[in-house]
C-alpha cells in the first residue's frame, strides 16, 4: 500500500506562509494511507478554519430524481 502525506505551510485563513513549523497549531486531515497536515499562523486561525460549516449533501437524500410514474413529466 502506498501512502501520502501533503504538508500545506499556507495557512488557509490569512494566506501567510509559514516558513518555521516548529510550535505551530496544525491539523491532520484524512484517511490512514493519504492525509493532508495543514499549518496555521495562530490558534486563532486554526479555531476560524475548525469554525467553517461543512455541508454535506449525501446525507439529505429525501428527494430522488427517479420518475418511478413513467410519463417523464415533472
């Protein structure tokens, strides 16, 4: 199995890059073979960036675009 690490030192809230890595707030994201490690300027930004709603479309699936009646009108 092969795995992937990206490392991000933009931090995604300010845009600044991070150029000394060392006792910044970061972040892992993703699965056990392929993660992203994301670097943060301030734990300020880190908590902006953890604040961010994420939709999820999948789990509202009440609607179908099926036309189970077969006169394909709406």
């Amino acid at each position: 199995m092969r795995y992937t690490n990206i490392i991000s030192t933009t931090d995604p809230i300010n845009g600044f890059n991070i150029t000394s890595l060392k006792d910044r707030p970061h972040l892992v994201e993703g699965g056990d073979s392929n993660n992203l490690t994301i670097y943060f300027e301030t734990k300020s930004s880190l908590q902006a960036y953890l604040d961010i709603p994420v939709e999820h479309p999948e789990q509202d699936l009440s609607k179908t675009q099926s036309n189970p009646t077969g006169d394909y009108t709406n």
